[in-house]
C-alpha cells in the first residue's frame, strides 16, 4: 500500500514481461473483448505523437523548474530560517535572521561551489549546488550539509571546508546531545561515542527473530534501530522484538542461474503470532549499561498513528519522556486498534501505571499524521485526542486519577495534529480543517487555551497551510497555496502576525507552457446529502462540441484519499498528462477516506471491498449532468497499491460502468497482505458460523474477509484490464495479484498482466508502464491505435 507519513517507493523496474490476453485456453484466435472500443472512424479523431510529447511536458520532469521563487529545504536554526529557492538563474540559498529581521544570500555560492570542486574532485555548478540536509550555525557562522551522500562543514568567514566523518548516520539514531549514536549490531543494541569512536555493546541476549530495536514492520524493513533518547542523552526508550513463531515472506528475483531468494518475518491477518514488542529502558552508561524490563506483558506491534512503531527516522512512535527524563509515557494498543491506553513507567525500577484507556468500536487513531496527545508534567494533566464526538478534538485529563476534566476543542470541525503546547501560558497551538468555509480539506493552524477559550484561526488566508515551527516556538514559517494560486510563504510569531515576508512563488513560466490548473468541483456522496470534493483535468486544446471519455485515477482509502492535498502542485502525477491525451480526468476524496468526521471515515470499516466506489461513480455521474461533454459509456480507471485494488474491484463489480482498468501492485485480498493494515480496517478474521469449507471455490475462505477479495469476482470480467506487478514488491506482496490472474484463468476471461521481475512496489510510475497505461487508455477507451513513441528520447 502506498504510505502516510505519505510513501516509500520501490526500485524500478530491471526487466519486463508482457503476458497478453491470458486465459486458460491460451486460444491463438481470441475474442474482442466486450469492453474493447471500436475504432473511431466517424469524427477520425486521432491520438499523434504530437500529443504525447505535449502530454509529457506535464509530468513532474518538465515542470518543477519553472516554478520560481518558492521556498524549499527550510530548516530552522534557533530564530535563523534557511531555505533555498529556484531563480531565473539557478538555486538560491537565503538567511532570514528573524530578530533582526535581515534577509540575505545564506553564503557566496562561488566561492562554496570552487571549495567543494575541490574536496569531491568534480565541477560544482554554483548556480545549481546540488546541497541537502544543509543547516547553519550563527555562533560559528558555519554551514553544515550533504553532498554525493558525504557530509561537509564549511566556515564561511574564511570557506574552509572539511568533510565530516562517514560514520556518523550510518543506520545510527544520534542522542539529543550529538555525543552518542546508537545501532544494531547481531540483534544487539550498541552505542558510539561520536567523539572518540569508542563502542559499548548496550544489550546482550539478543537473538535472530528476538533482537532489540528491530525495525521491521512486514511491509517495511529498516537496519536503523527503533529508539526514543531520553531528554539528558541518558538513557533511551526501545524494546525486544518477538518474531518468533511467526510466518514468513519469500520473493526471488530474476537472474541467469539459481535467483537469490529473499525471505522475511511477515505477519497475515488471522495469524496466531503476529509480531510483539516487550518494552525496555536502556540505561546508555559506557561503564555499566544497564537494562530495565517494564513490568508488563509484551504489546502488539502497533501504534496510534501508522501501522508501524516506528517513523520513517526511526523514532519509537506513542513514547514520551518527561522534561528530566525520570519518568516514560507511552500508549499501549490493542492488536485491533478497538482499544488504546496511556502508561507511565519508571525508567528506573521498570513500574507500570495505567493512567487512562479510550475504547472505540472501530479504531482509534490519536491524530491525522502526528500523535496528538502529550503529557504536561507543571500540572498533572494530559492533553488527548479522540473522535468519540465524530470529530478530531483535544480532551484534558487529570494525569494522577485519569478521570477526564474538560473537552477543549469541540464543534462539527476536526483537530488534525497537535503542533505545541505553551505550559506556561496555558495555549495549545494545533493544525485543524473543516472549520472555515470553503473546501474542508485545507489546513489551518490554530490556538486555544486550556478551557477552550480564545480559539483563534492564525493563518486566516482561505487555502491550504504548511507550517515548520522555529526552534524557540515562537515563530513559524506559513506557506499557503490553493489548487490554482502558487505558494505565498511568510514567518509569523504566535499571535499570527506576519513578521517577515520570504518568498511569493512565480508561475509565469509555466503558464507559457500551456500549463493549467486541474478544476475543482463539489458533488454529493453515495448519500445524496453529503458534499465530495475534487478536482478535474481536461485537455488544454479541450473543445467544449467534442465527446470525451472519462478517465477515474483513484486512492480509496482508508488511508488516505486520491487527493492528498488541495494545495498548489505543478504536477499531480500524469493526470493532466492523460488529459492531453483526448480524456477528462476525474479525482475525488470519497467516503471511507480521512480528514473529515469519524462516520465519513468509517464508511468502509469491514468491507475494504466497497473502496469507495458508490460515490466515485455518482460522481461522475453527476458531472456528466452539468457537462454534455463526458460521456459515461466510455469510462475508465486507474490506480496504484491500495488503487490497484481499487481498480480492478471497479471493474469487476461494476461492469457496466467501467469498461477499462489499469490496475498496479494491488493489495487484491489483504489476507495477503500484512495484519497490522487489514486488522485495523477490516477487523480481525473471523469465520462465517455454519459454513461447509468443502463447498466453497476456488479462493473463498468462509470468513469475513471474503467479501474484500477480488478474485471471488473474476467471472464478472466484461471489459479490458490491464494488472500489473512488481516481483521483488516486499511491500504488498505479488502473491496478491497472482491470486486475480489464477482466478480469471480459471474463469476463462482475457485479461493483460505486466510482470516486473526484479521491480518493487514503485513501478508505476516508471516510463515504461506510464507509456503503456497511456497506451492503453487510447486503444481501448478511444479505440485508436496509439502511435510510437519513446519517453526517453523526449524526457528532459
């Protein structure tokens, strides 16, 4: 599936097979297929080469660099902002010193690229320094950053550089005070001095399947360890991970000779064992580390926010330390999600007190992309999140009894993320959406006090917006846009005032391109009552007495929506790109998606196989009532991981809708795919009372995840499907879709499958499978043969 926090792609594709029209008579005379277009001879409307090479300069590629002025890679340093942006003349760093309110050239790019030509012995382009992780010190005036993935410091009073060792970051999580790093050695936890390189080996029982810090998710696997530091650099928050027992994972690549198998711990929903974490504190003393076991029984792998315990930087998700770093806060969940609860543990003795416990009937998640709730240690009290109102909002808690005191935030609107919390002046800042009018899904930071009084917008600009806090917390960088207005970028203080302008983002190139916005629209849910919210893509040589057919890119849920955010993008993947290409391209956040109430999330808890589509279909058809120009007996849909799934369920469900589908790296039965994910959307496998195994077919288990499988519907195929996957994908598995291809074959259907050998899950987006889902879009939606084209003779 494609992930929050966003989304982790696999390599690209190495190798390629194409399998066509397969079916169990592999027949060398085949049927057309009833959803197969016929070729469109009365207007002789053609597809050019022309109009993919348009069609190209919409991707990503070929956009970004014209989008001027707009600010990126900021990272605050104290009060000092440092960002850079693109110029007319190349890459530009900035210096913003918000106290003395002075913005200038972060160095002289000259003389940084003609020290760097220097150190990694190649020609540095000044205008274009090819810079990242970069940060700046004002005691020092010295510049820290990446290059090549070498690490640099550079004074820039006399442009002395010197390159940092190597060592340091290498799957390592650094200690608050930089002096330490941790890493995973034989399933062992030890400790680095950064300044004299000595070792101290932290943890010894460590075991295959039983090792600390593990980092390993089933769908994700990382050889950086999984630690939260203490405060004072002291001691740090992790655990042992129990794999043993649990079921495995195999792919093989493609090669001459024997394949090189890869195999892994990877947990299936209804599985006995599935991972769990036994919680300890590591006590990081090189002269005597120590190890303190929490008194209690081990947690399932799990957390509020993803279904990892880790972030993609390795931190331990849902821990938190007090100031002193005496005591350990962290939440418990229930390998259902149904149940979370909020712990205290003395890093000391290794003593567990239950403070508070919130039960749902679904899932509790503690935030939108961040866990929102924290302790606050002057008063006794924690803040929490809950959805038990049907929408996000912040509770205060007596930290001592757990007994709830006060909701603070309520209304039919939603908390998103907790950002910061001002003890001493008693005011929580946090991102909230659905509370202003306009399109729900922007975001908008926000300020209230402890009682919920003076709840005040900070950003009251009607758009979608971005925040990065200062270090001090008093200021933060505001970045808002909307679909078709580009990036406006400010720094406020905390009363919402702007105190210094940094950069107004400049499109004027890219509108000489041709380039247009994607239009947004409003329409009603399967319901008949509740607004969805998309957007649109037509053609810019769209010609209003002309007939197209309609192109549906989708994202179900219940992760995330198709459209993550309604903010400016130059680029929203290739789906103006398709549009070029004679389609009307259609996206929309449809029920069972996040970011509004719980009920509109909920839609889908227990049927993954609803994927939303009622309401992409009323949404087209309600669009295909205000524009004579779509035509609904020509309607296809595309989509990637959980879209795959998506897509080729739209297909064979709703047959006489959708009569083409192009279907990547589907999660096609998630008891296929890793449990964290399906147990927490779906619910924990259950079997159906009363049933007779012997007399189900081929692929139904008799419980209650039958009814999300895709392959228990491969005799309703009328139409062209296009399915395709990576067999190296460690993330959903290629199992997935051989389940649909074996079943289709067993239905007799003709079908395309596209295999990618040694490709993982991030092949959709490769030039090749691009090509041919626009290539297949064109022959059998429009029924034109596509002409020859090659993207990388035309890339930039």
């Amino acid at each position: 599936m494609i992930r929050l926090t966003s989304v982790i792609w696999g390599v690209f594709l190495s190798a390629t097979l194409l399998i066509v029209g397969c079916s169990s008579q592999q027949s060398a005379i085949k049927q057309e297929s009833p959803g197969r277009i016929e070729q469109n001879t009365e207007t002789k409307e053609t597809v050019t080469a022309e109009d993919y090479q348009r069609a190209e300069q919409f991707l990503w590629q070929n956009t970004y660099h014209k989008v001027l002025s707009m600010v990126s890679g900021q990272r605050w340093i104290s009060d000092v902002l440092i960002y850079n942006t693109r110029t007319e003349e190349g890459r530009k760093y900035v210096l913003a010193d918000i106290i003395s309110e002075e913005k200038k050239e972060a160095f002289d790019h000259g003389r940084l690229a003609d020290t760097l030509s220097a150190n990694v012995d190649q020609d540095v382009d000044a205008q274009n320094l090819p810079l990242s992780n970069v940060s700046y010190s004002k005691e020092e005036n010295t510049l820290i950053y990446q290059i090549n993935g070498q690490r640099f410091e550079t004074d820039l009073s006399s442009y002395e550089t010197n390159k940092l060792s190597d060592k340091e970051g290498d799957n390592e999580i650094l200690s608050p005070d930089g002096k330490k790093a941790v890493y995973i050695k034989n399933y062992n936890l030890w400790m680095r001095d950064t300044k004299t390189d000595e070792h101290t080996q932290l943890t010894t029982d460590g075991e295959q399947y039983y090792g600390y810090a593990t980092n390993n998710a089933g769908w994700i696997r990382s050889d950086n360890p999984v630690v939260l530091w203490g405060p004072n650099s002291e001691k740090i928050a992790t655990f042992r991970h129990d794999s043993r027992g649990v079921g495995e994972m195999y792919l093989y690549d493609t090669q001459v000779g024997h394949p090189d198998l890869e195999k892994w711990k990877y947990p299936l929903p209804g599985d006995s064992t599935v991972f769990k974490i036994e919680r300890v504190v590591v006590h990081a003393n090189e002269e005597n580390p120590e190890v303190v076991d929490l008194d209690m029984e081990p947690d399932y792998h799990r957390s509020t926010i993803s279904d990892h315990i880790a972030s993609w930087g390795g931190q331990f998700l849902d821990n938190e330390w007090s100031a002193d770093g005496s005591q350990l806060y962290f939440v418990s969940s229930s390998r259902d999600h149904k149940v979370a609860e909020l712990r205290e543990a003395d890093p000391e003795t290794g003593a567990v007190r239950d403070i508070l416990k919130e039960t749902t009937n679904t899932y509790y998640e503690s935030g939108y992309s961040e866990e929102s709730w924290t302790v606050l240690e002057d008063s006794d009290e924690v803040i929490w999140f809950s959805e038990r109102d049907n929408w996000g909002h912040l509770y205060l808690y007596d930290l001592e009894t757990g007994e709830l005191k006060r909701q603070i935030t309520q209304g039919n609107w939603r908390v998103l993320d907790l950002h910061h919390v001002d003890e001493e002046n008693s005011t929580i800042y946090f991102t909230g959406s659905n509370k202003e009018e306009g399109n729900p899904y922007y975001h908008y930071l926000y300020k209230v006090s402890f009682d919920g009084s003076g709840l005040t917008n900070l950003t009251p600009e009607i758009a979608h917006h971005e925040i990065t806090w200062s270090d001090s917390k008093e200021y933060f960088t505001d970045t808002y846009s909307t679909v078709d207005a580009p990036p406006v970028s400010v720094v406020r203080n905390v009363d919402g005032d702007v105190v210094m302008e940094l950069e107004e983002a400049d499109i004027s190139k890219l509108k000489e391109t041709g380039w247009q916005a994607p239009e947004p629209f409003t329409v009603k849910a399967r319901d008949g009552e509740t607004n969805l919210y998309g957007l649109m893509y037509k053609p810019t040589n769209f010609d209003s007495t002309k007939s197209y057919p309609v192109l549906n890119y989708l994202y179900p849920g219940p992760q995330s929506g198709s459209i993550r955010s309604f903010g400016f993008s130059a680029s929203r993947s290739d789906k103006q790109s398709l549009a070029e290409l004679g389609f009307i391209v259609v996206e929309v956040n449809a029920t069972c998606t996040p970011g509004r109430s719980k009920s509109f999330h909920d839609t889908c808890y227990g049927d993954m196989g609803d994927n939303g589509l009622p309401d992409q279909i009323t949404t087209i058809k309600q669009l295909v009532d205000r524009h004579s120009w779509m035509d609904t007996s020509r309607v296809g849909i595309w989509g990637h991981s959980g879209g795959g799934f998506a897509s080729t369920r739209a297909i064979l469900e709703y047959p006489d809708f959708y009569k083409v589908a192009v279907s990547g790296a589907g999660n096609h039965d998630n008891r296929n795919y890793e449990d964290d994910w399906g147990e927490k959307w779906h619910g924990l496998l259950e079997e159906k009372e009363g049933v007779n195994k012997r007399e189900l077919g081929f692929y139904e288990q008799g419980d209650n995840y039958d009814k999300q499988a895709n392959q228990l519907l491969a005799e309703n195929l009328e139409g062209k499907l296009l399915i395709a996957h990576g067999m190296m994908d460690s993330n959903v598995p290629p199992t997935n879709t051989l389940l649909v291809v074996d079943a289709l074959i067993k239905a007799d259907k003709d079908f395309d499958l596209m295999v990618f050998p040694n490709a993982g899950h991030g092949f959709g987006n490769s030039r090749y499978f691009m090509n041919m889902r626009w290539d297949y879009f064109v022959k059998h939606l429009k029924g034109m043969e596509p002409p020859k084209y090659n993207f990388e003779d035309n890339i930039r």
